[in-house]
C-alpha cells in the first residue's frame, strides 16, 4: 500500500517569500498536491485568524497548526470522529498544547523592569508598530495580534542580553522559539510535537495505514518539525543560514528562495518518494 503523503509546512519564509509574503511561485506544486489528494498543513507561528484568510487564498482545506504548534485545528468533516484529548471548535476538533496566551503576558510582565527599552511585544504594540516590524498590512498585522497561546517579542538589545532574557523566561516555565523575525514566547509545544501528533491522529483515521510526513521550514523555530518528520526539507532564506538538524538523512535542501525552493524540493520528493 502506498503511504499516505501529508505535507506539513512553515508559512512566512517557506511557502511565503520572505519579504513580500508572495506565494505565486507555489501555485503550480499546491495544485499537483491537491490533484494527488495530499494535504498541505500549514505549520506556523501565525494565529488561526490569519491562517483562515491564508488558507481560503490558497485554497487549502486541510488541518493547521498554529502559534508554533500551541494547537492542531483539523476540521471535523475530516475524520469520522473525534481524534483523543480534542475539543470541539466552530467546526473544528482542536488539539491543545499548552497555557492560553494571558498565562505568558502575566510572566512577561515580570520581567519588564529587568529589561526596560529592550524588547518589544506583540500586545502592548501598536497596529502601525506592528506592520513597522513585520511588513504586513494594516488588517493582516490586526490578525497576527489575535493570538490565543503564545505572545511574540521584538527584541532590542544586545544578543548577550537576549540569552539572560531568554533564561530568565525559561526559568518562569515559559519556551522560547528564535523565528524569522521574532522570539515566540509560549509553553512546552513546538511545531514537532504538533506533527506527531497529528501524524498519529491520522493513522488511527485511517486504520493505522502508514503515512509518509513532509516537513518543510526555514528557521530554527522549524528545528523540532524537521526532525520529527519522515523528510525535512530547508527551504533557503536570503535572511539567514539552513537552521541546524540533528538528522542526517530524509534531508533536501533547496537551491532557490522561498515559495520557489518550496516547489523545487516538492518536485524532486514526489518523484523519488510518493
């Protein structure tokens, strides 16, 4: 039997240009994925309100994990019952992994004056702060700031400063994810545990047939879905180097930036895997 692809894949960087957010580039290979009947989910730091106008761009119908892997949103016509530990959702079954995003902003709050003037956050910024720092609109900066279990940081100061800031949160029980441009401040979830997860949801949906994972990222906050994935694949950043695996094999990396290595890697993966 055939192994049943699923596609998990970081937005903003990956299947998003890095500057421009563009996806164009990707429109061939999301067709002959969805004509393979293949899912794409994307698995990103952004919040559920983004991913809906995203995902109805794209047209994507799939699951989603959002906010760094806080949660898994798999729409209920998908599977014929509810996968364990889930809650029902608007038309959803929602898998959550960690405290809800007010726990983080009252431990950040403690640290505010131990590190005055050196970072900014997502919920004290104003919209046009927001758009400044991540390029977006005005109405997409609006849904980046409907999170619901995790709270991102601009920092400031110096990297030395950043480590004590960084330790000082894990210390508070808080995990900390370098991405592309900010530090995503949440429980103990990353993108990884939300694959697995997943991955073991839909093999129970589909009699414990065996499923072939894609794992498709940027940025160290991609590090933990590279490797729990069956193939990682780092997509080139013109911002930075290929984050760092401790796999060696299951590894492509792509020669072309953004949503064009995205396809590039895709191509060579369906040829050779699916």
């Amino acid at each position: 039997m055939l192994r049943q692809a699923l596609v998990f894949t970081d937005m903003d960087g990956t299947l998003l240009d890095h500057h421009s957010y563009d996806y164009t580039p990707a429109l061939n290979m999301l067709d002959v994925l969805k004509s393979k009947q293949i899912p794409v989910i994307p698995t990103t730091s952004k919040t559920k309100a983004e991913l809906d106008v995203l995902m109805a761009d794209l047209k994507l119908s799939g699951p989603l994990i959002v906010e760094n892997g806080a949660a898994v949103y798999i729409p209920k016509y998908l599977f014929t019952s509810k996968p364990s530990g889930c809650l029902e959702k608007s038309g959803f079954w929602v898998k959550e992994f960690t405290n809800p995003r007010s726990h983080w902003l009252h431990l950040l709050a403690k640290l505010h004056d131990q590190f005055t003037g050196e970072f900014l956050q997502f919920s004290t910024m104003s919209n046009q702060q927001i758009i400044e720092h991540t390029g977006l609109d005005e109405k997409s900066a609006q849904l980046a700031n409907t999170r619901l279990y995790s709270e991102p940081v601009k920092w400031l100061g110096t990297p030395e400063r950043q480590t004590q800031f960084v330790t000082k949160l894990q210390q508070l029980g808080a995990t900390v994810l370098q991405g592309g441009r900010f530090l995503g401040v949440s429980g103990f979830c990353d993108k990884g545990k939300a694959l697995v997860w997943l991955v073991e949801a839909y093999q129970s949906e589909l009699g414990n047939s065996a499923t072939l994972s894609i794992a498709l990222g940027d940025s160290n906050n991609d590090v933990a879905m590279l490797n729990a994935s069956d193939i990682a694949v780092r997509v080139k950043s013109p911002s930075h180097p290929f984050p760092t695996l401790s796999r060696i094999a299951g590894i492509y990396d792509s020669t072309l930036y953004g949503p064009a290595g995205w396809s590039e890697c895709l191509t060579k993966i369906l040829v050779s895997e699916c």
